[in-house]
C-alpha cells in the first residue's frame, strides 16, 4: 500500500538495523523524525520505548541503538518513558544518572512501603499483604528489589561481549578466535549464557542457540559437526531473528514451526519469511505481534489474506496512522464492530494513546460511551493510564465520567486504585463529582485486601482532598489523614 510506504521503510529499516557507520545512523535518525515523531504517528517517548525493544533482538548493533536513542532524547527530552527496556534503562541511568521509567522508581517506593510494615504483621495478615503488593505492583517483593540488583551485578556493556571472548567469537561470527576456544581442555560445549540483553535468556541460552539468534552460521556448523549439538525448538526460533537461511534450513529439518517462529519473523520484519511461514508451515500472523512490534506490512499481508475489514479497522488504530484508518473506513471498515473482547476502534485507540486517530474517529461519528463486554467504556481503560490529553478530549466530547462497569466501578475509582495523580487532577477540573461518594466507594471496593490497600488513594487525592479542605472517612471512620499517619 503505497500510502503507508514511508512508516513501513522507516519502521523496517530500524528493526533490521545492520550499521556502525555514523552517516548512515544520521539518515536512520532522520527518517524516524520526519515520518514518525513529527507526523504525530508517534509521542518521542514512544520511539524511545520501540528502539530500547528492537535492540534486544537485534543486539550485535546495539551500540547504534543507543546512539540514535540519544538523539532523540537530546532533541525532545521526555520526562518518563512508561515502558523502557531495562537495559536502556540501566545505560541512560549510568550515563545521565536519570531514571527515566517511572514504573522503576514506583515499584522501588512500594517495595520499601511493604517492607517497613511487613515486620509488624501477624502471619495472615503478612499473606493478605503479599496478595495485594502482587495485585497493586504486579511484582512480588523479592522481584521489586532484585530488579535493577540484577542487571547491576551482570554490568551490561554497549559491546555486548568483551573482546577475546567465546560469545564475541560467535556474535562476529570468527571462526578464526572461535575454533581456540573449542580447543581448550576446560572448554563446556553445554555452558549456558544468561543475560538482559539477549531474549528468552532468563534460564540461559546454549552456544547453538546464540549462533543461531546471531545468524552465525560458521561457529553454528562447527558446533553441529565436531560435538553433535542438538539443535533446539529455541534454535528454530532464534533462527528467525539471526536471519540465516542455511541454519533456518538445518533446524527445520528436526524441529516444526511454532507460533514463536513466526512472531520473531515479524520482529525481525522479515516479509519473506512471514510469508514462507504463514504459506508452507500453515503458521498464522497474530495481529498483536503486528501492533507490538510496528510491523505494518505483515499487518498488511494479513488484511490481504483474511479480507476481514470490520476486525483489520478495529486493530488498524494501534498503528495511529490516520491514512490507514481512512483507507479502511472508506472500503466497509465499521465504527461499531468489535473485537473478541468487545473492544471497540475507539478502546484501542484511546488506550494505545493514539491521539490523532481518537481525533479522527471522533470526528467521524464514533460513539464516546461505546462500552465492551465488561460495561466498560473507553474512559474506564484510560483512567489506568496517565493519557491526560485522551482523557481530556474523551470529555470534552461528551464521555460520562460516572458511567459503571459490571462490578459498579467508576473511571475514577480506576485512577484513584493505580495512583493516577495527573489524571484524577483533570477529573476533578473538569467535572462536578462527589469527592465523598468516590472516596468511600473505592474505599468499600479496597478494603477486603487491607486497609494497606488505601495508601495509593492517599497519593492520588491529597491535594485535591485539602484544597476542598474536606475530612473525607472511610467505612472504619479513620480520616484520610488519620490513615496516612497510621500507616
């Protein structure tokens, strides 16, 4: 579709990224400022996001991620980057002694919260704690604090592997500094790598399976033949970001395509071996690998093999490229049709925070209120966001901020349960609402897992609670104030 070429290149060129050389890093650069971040397609902090990803499946270039992540950063300079690597994290953190990723600094806050009250419990209640800092964090304790303790012992470098090592030898594909190696008496053909910076690594990867994510294809055959190692389904997975057809070719013949293979051929954005994939193995293109790793053209490949508009236009508004929408809008593409969750064009726009396209379909006609199958509307969903600007535009045309779920539960109580404070600040600026009747209804809901449960309330309705000047209690009659001096 030519309409889409330049957000296509631009996305392909970066996923395949395949220089050192500066000048060429420069026009990469450039492409992406031009056809990504001023289009509007996307925020910077978006970008930032996607090229701290790409880099994991495509590390022997790393440091030139790092070198375009740095010129975006130094020209837009975003305050949060919602859902870095942990990797690039760690880098910008050395580098500029920033955290850049909230959820890092959140999860850091909550853990020492836990920790402090944990002590004085009894053993339920201990286990109620648990239960909720795993349903408030979506991490355990030990998960909280190991974290950034992880990546700081393993020390991640921009090279990836030092010089004069054996995964350097197979990351460069050097036979010449590989065949050393083999050749040693303490030499384990079965010794694992572990690392950050690699994928799937966390219970390590096999020398095979790092020739075949690398597409190293000398060390790979010098391995199959001088010590026999067995090829693995990871090997056949791994295969499709390293790229290599001759290793691709081996590892097919003892091991069958799975999903995992062709979900790698859409990172990798290799059309050729989705296409092989989807019409030799029967292998099927998930749309949300499509979406996740911007990879517009098996998106495309996919609308052109099922010609299921309705559901292609429902998903097409991730991708916040307005002339995709339009063209889908305008061949039967239906504004009310929705997913297999209910979810609506408009859901997936809004909760992807595609401003443009949540624009575009307001502007069409598109019912703000449209709920999915849990009653939801899109303002409940965005209101576990920080999408202030979405927010904002929802209400100005019309999104009722008291409309319930099934459980009753309000787009305000979302944002008060996860902390929202940017987001319950426009709430109350923009709409007349019972700050009483919010308080103790999302008390009431909070309350069965603790009355620690009440502490992110505390955080995000503070201010706006003693700048009303109000003593809001709770069913315990404990003041919010009271609460937080408790605790």
């Amino acid at each position: 579709m030519a309409i889409c070429k330049d957000y296509i290149d631009t996305f392909n060129t970066l996923y395949r990224l395949k220089t050192n050389d500066e000048s060429q890093i420069n026009r990469i650069y450039n492409d992406i400022k031009n056809n990504l971040i001023e289009t509007k397609a996307f925020l910077p902090s978006k970008i930032l996001e996607i090229i701290s990803v790409a880099s994991i499946f495509n590390n022997r270039f790393l440091k030139s991620y790092w070198t375009i992540f740095k010129k975006i950063y130094e020209e837009y300079q975003p305050a949060q980057i919602p859902s870095l690597a942990i990797h690039f994290g760690y880098f910008f953190y050395k580098e500029y002694g920033i955290v850049l990723d909230p959820v890092s600094n959140n999860y850091m806050d909550r853990a020492k919260i836990f920790h402090n009250i944990l002590p004085n419990k009894t053993k339920r209640e201990r286990k109620q704690c648990e239960n909720f800092r795993y349903k408030f964090t979506g991490i355990t304790l030990h998960d909280a604090g190991a974290r950034f303790a992880d990546i700081k012992s393993q020390d991640p470098q921009l090279e990836v592997h030092a010089e004069h090592t054996i995964f350097r030898a197979i990351m460069d594909d050097d036979l010449e500094s590989f065949i050393p190696f083999t050749e040693r008496d303490e030499f384990d053909k079965d010794q694992k790598l572990k690392s950050f910076l690699y994928p799937n690594s966390y219970l390590g990867l096999s020398l095979l399976e790092v020739c075949c994510y690398h597409g190293s294809v000398n060390c790979f055959k010098l391995l199959r033949t001088k010590f026999n190692s067995e090829i693995s389904q990871m090997c056949l997975q791994l295969s499709f970001l390293g790229g290599n057809p001759d290793i691709i070719s081996e590892c097919l013949k003892v091991k069958r395509p799975d999903k995992e293979c062709i979900k790698n051929a859409i990172i990798a954005h290799n059309i050729d071996f989705v296409t092989f994939l989807r019409e030799e193995h029967f292998s099927q293109i998930d749309i949300d690998d499509c979406v996740f790793y911007n990879n517009l053209q098996a998106f495309l490949v996919h609308m052109d093999l099922t010609r299921d508009f309705n559901k292609d236009f429902v998903y097409s508004a991730c991708f916040n490229y307005i002339p995709l929408c339009e063209y889908l809008l305008a061949h039967g593409g239906n504004l009310k049709f929705p997913d297999k969750d209910g979810w609506s064009i408009l859901h997936k726009a809004a909760f992807n925070n595609c401003k443009e396209v949540v624009e575009f379909l307001i502007s069409r006609g598109m019912d703000v209120n449209t709920k999915d199958y849990n009653k939801c509307s899109s303002i409940h969903y965005v209101s576990i966001t920080d999408y202030v600007d979405i927010i904002e535009m929802l209400i100005s045309h019309g999104a009722e901020i008291d409309s319930k779920d099934y459980e009753g539960k309000t787009s305000l109580f979302y944002a008060a349960v996860n902390n929202k404070r940017k987001l319950s600040r426009s709430f109350f600026r923009m709409v007349r609402i019972s700050i009483q009747e919010i308080i103790i209804i999302a008390a009431f809901f909070v309350m069965p897992f603790s009355m620690l449960a009440l502490i992110p309330l505390k955080f995000s309705f503070h201010m706006e609670l003693m700048s009303k000047k109000r003593t809001i209690k709770d069913k315990l009659s404990f003041t919010m104030l009271q609460i937080r001096a408790k605790w």
